[in-house]
C-alpha cells in the first residue's frame, strides 16, 4: 500500500519526497528491515531508533518517520518528522493491518494484580457462550482456540495489530487483552479503538520503571482518559484509586464491588479450597476459582459479558465451567499425605499478603504455611524485603530462594530480601539459593495438613540467568514431590 495510506491518521511536521511511495512493510527495529520497508525510529528504555537509521537505509527501508531527520540524507528515501514516533508507530500498523481493533470488540484489562485471570475468564466465557474471541495475556495469545506463546504482557504495537489481524481473519468477534503500565507509557496502545477497559487494582510495583508511585498510577489512567465516549470504563471501586481511574474519562463508567453499592455488586457465601460460592446481583453460582482476589475477577468478567449486550444467566452459567488461569492459585494435592501445593504468580507484596490471607481461609484444620518466595533481579528492588515481611506475617516456614535472578547475583537478591525479615520470624526463616532446593526442601518438611505455597514465577516454563532461559517449572517439581 501507498505510504500515504499508512500515514492516513498523523499528522507529520514535515515530509520530504513523495507520499505515493509503494510500501510493503513497516519496521522499528532496522536489523528486520527489507527492501520496500518503512523505518520508525522510536526513542526505547534501552537504545534510541534514530541511532539505526542508517543501518535501516543500508537494508533497504524506502522512508524513514522519525522525530528528527539526519542531516545527511540519501537521494530517493522519504523522510517524514513526527512529534512522537511511538505514537506514530500505533497509528501506522492500526492503518497498515486494516484497522483490525475497530473490527472487533477490543477489551483492555489494567491493574497490578488480576489482569491474566481476569482476560482469561473472558476470553473463556465468551467461548464457552458460543462466540469466537482473541486473548493476548502474560501467559499466552489465542486465536479462539489456536495457542501462540506470549513474550510480553503487551506485545509492541506492530505484533499488537498483526495478532489483531489475525483474529479477524480467523472470524473473532471478541479480543480482550492485558495492557500493562509499561505499554501505556511506550504509547504501545496508541491507534487501538477500545471498547471497554477495566481496572482491577493498583499497588507497589515496577518502581524500577516508573521511580514513583504516583507516576505509575498516572500511567494506569491513561488508559481510561483515552477512551472514546462511545466505550465503556468498568472500576473497582473497593481499591482505592478506582475512582481517581475514572476521573477525567469520556466513556460510560461502571462500578464493580463486594463491599459497597455498585452496578455490579458480588458477596462471597462459601470460600473453601474446592471454589467460591458467591452471590452475584441476587443470584447464587459456585465456581472452581478459589478466594476473595478471584471473586473481584470473576465480577470483572461477569460486568464486562453484561456491558457487551451478553444474558446474565448465560454469562453465570458459563463462569461457574471456568477454571482458574495457569499458575494463578494452581494447586495440587498429595491424597497420601494430605499436603496442598499452590503455585501462584504472585510477585509483588499486595499479590503475596492476598493469597496468603486467602490460604490462611481455606485451609482445614492446624496445618502449616510454608511459602517458598524470590524476587526478579533487575527489577524493583524497593520491594524485596517487603516481599519477605509478608511472606513472614502469614507463614509458618519461609523458604528465601531466587526467582528470575537475571544480570543480578541472585545470593545478593536474597541478601535485600533478608532485610525484611521481622526479628520474630528469623528462627523460621531459611535462604536456599537453588529453587529445585528450595521447593524440594519445602515439600519434605511438610506435614500432614500443611499447604505449601511457591510463590512469583507461576506459569513460567523457565528461570532467567544472565540473559539465558534455563527449563524451570515450579509445578512439575512441586507434583514430582507430591505425587
């Protein structure tokens, strides 16, 4: 297609050559670049895309949009200037693909904690009622049915349109996705035409990105005062910060609680480790999901079916078959011993004190709380030690190991953990390196009763260390010990 065609929705400060120019693909990185490509240099955390434009014109891009032009400009190449080339990226690949995300019911789902299950429910309910819907999480993509691996929570903006695409193509009429604090910022969202978005929670988290509270919240909101008035903007209102989300949005606002008025209210009945009973705008359903963070996303799933014109019957039908995503309160049981394993991914100290309260619930009888927990290397280090206070205040036994230790020393990341060990718990406290260690420690000294909790990797087929991803399951090591 014609470069004016993709540029249909920018508005450029300046354009050099001629916009008839034939294109056949577009590019931000310019070691992917081929003859016929467009090259959009975006400013990234780690490298700025001005730097490769050259390299992009040896490998043959015919135009180049960038925030600034070089001044040294070959004979024949199109530049165009452009305020944000982040933004001019989503609005270019929005065009470029067809415009998928205005072909489809596009729902985005931000928060710190439930974006996976909650995208996941609805993506599930909305197969289970008959329709063909698209996914793009932390955990994975799908095409309906179709399963494609998943590199981050928000894809960039090109594999973002492509994957949209995609779904359209296969005859979705549904896509929900997570829209992390990072794609906000980067502008990854930019061109997307949403149909709803919905906010779960907010709390400490990705500080090493943001630096500050406040920023990170800000970015969160972004996402809602960006709606159109014609989408809707579904809240928690029980957080906090769920009203400040909504505060300067054109979309419709819709309100979701357990424990206040709201348009979709939700109150738990029976809370055990075989499901939630719950009370759903006056109707009972039993689901397999297991304590009070998944009663909040099963709500969101439920309000966001009614928001899209679904039956509430159907819609509570259909939850009550639903399972509960990989590695997000994943538990397995050894019937000889009657030890409970749990994997969760849960990786910030709100994450952690919320499933742990919720097996301090659900447990029978005097067993133990042994929780085996790390933290990412290069990440935010401000939450180490308040990961292992939690973990402290809510188990019996605390297995300090390492997660996703990265570029970092992950004894020196354990180190920062041990911080935040209250002097009460240093007795009951134990720092194992190795995860395999740690997790087999833990199941070995579990006794009758006792629930073991492998916290902060979840899904994750893999353990990061120094740039190489080794074969790491936390649940295939947990069902060998327990088997």
């Amino acid at each position: 297609m014609t470069l004016k065609y993709i540029l249909q929705n920018i508005r450029p400060e300046q354009v050099l050559g001629s916009l008839d120019l034939e294109i056949n693909r577009i590019d931000f990185d310019s070691r992917t670049v081929q003859p016929g490509s467009v090259f959009v240099a975006v400013r990234g955390t780690q490298t700025d895309g001005h730097q490769f434009i050259d390299n992009a014109i040896k490998n043959g891009a015919h135009a180049v949009v960038a925030e600034e032009l070089p001044g040294d400009r070959p004979e024949g190449i199109v530049f165009i200037e452009v305020r944000d080339s982040a933004v001019a990226l989503g609005r270019m690949a929005d065009s470029f693909f067809g415009r998928p995300s205005q072909q489809l019911q596009l729902v985005g789902v931000t928060g710190t904690n439930g974006k996976t299950t909650t995208v996941t429910l609805m993506h599930e309910l909305l197969q289970e009622m008959g329709y063909k819907a698209g996914l793009l999480s932390t955990i994975q993509n799908r095409i309906g049915e179709k399963r494609l691996a998943a590199t981050h929570t928000t894809p960039d903006a090109l594999s973002i349109n492509q994957l949209l695409a995609d779904m359209v193509k296969a005859g979705c009429s549904y896509a929900f996705m997570e829209v992390s604090s990072h794609a906000i910022d980067q502008r990854r969202i930019a061109g997307l035409h949403f149909t709803g978005a919905v906010f779960t929670n907010i709390s400490h988290d990705h500080l090493d990105y943001h630096r500050t509270f406040k920023a990170y919240i800000e970015a969160k909101k972004k996402l809602f005062d960006q709606l159109p008035a014609s989408a809707f903007a579904l809240t928690n209102i029980d957080d906090k910060r769920g009203e400040v989300m909504v505060q300067n949005t054109q979309a419709r606002v819709k309100r979701y609680s357990l424990r206040q008025m709201a348009d979709f209210k939700a109150k738990i009945v029976e809370n055990s480790l075989t499901g939630l009973h719950l009370e759903i705008d006056d109707t009972e359903v039993f689901t397999r999901l297991i304590g009070e963070f998944n009663a909040y996303n099963l709500l969101a799933a439920y309000a966001t079916g009614i928001l899209l014109g679904q039956d509430p019957m159907e819609i509570l039908t259909a939850l009550s078959k639903i399972k509960a995503a990989e590695g997000r309160f994943d538990y397995i049981v050894d019937q000889q011993r009657r030890v409970t394993g749990i994997v969760d991914y849960a990786h910030t100290p709100d994450a952690l004190e919320k499933v742990l309260s919720t097996i301090h619930r659900v447990k029978a009888g005097e067993g133990r709380i042994i929780t085996i927990i790390g933290c990412g290397g290069d990440r935010d280090k401000a939450k180490r030690p308040k990961m292992a206070e939690v973990a402290c205040n809510y188990s019996d036994q605390v297995i300090l190991t390492s997660d996703n230790p990265r570029t970092e020393d992950p004894d020196a990341i354990i180190r920062d953990m041990e911080s935040g060990v209250p002097p009460f718990a240093v007795q009951r406290v134990l720092s194992l390196t190795r995860r395999e260690q740690a997790i087999r420690a833990a199941c070995r000294m579990a006794r009758h009763g006792d629930v073991v909790l492998v916290a902060g990797k979840g899904h994750e087929k893999y353990q990061e260390i120094n740039g190489v991803r080794h074969p790491f399951d936390d649940k295939e090591i947990l069902k060998a010990e327990l088997s």
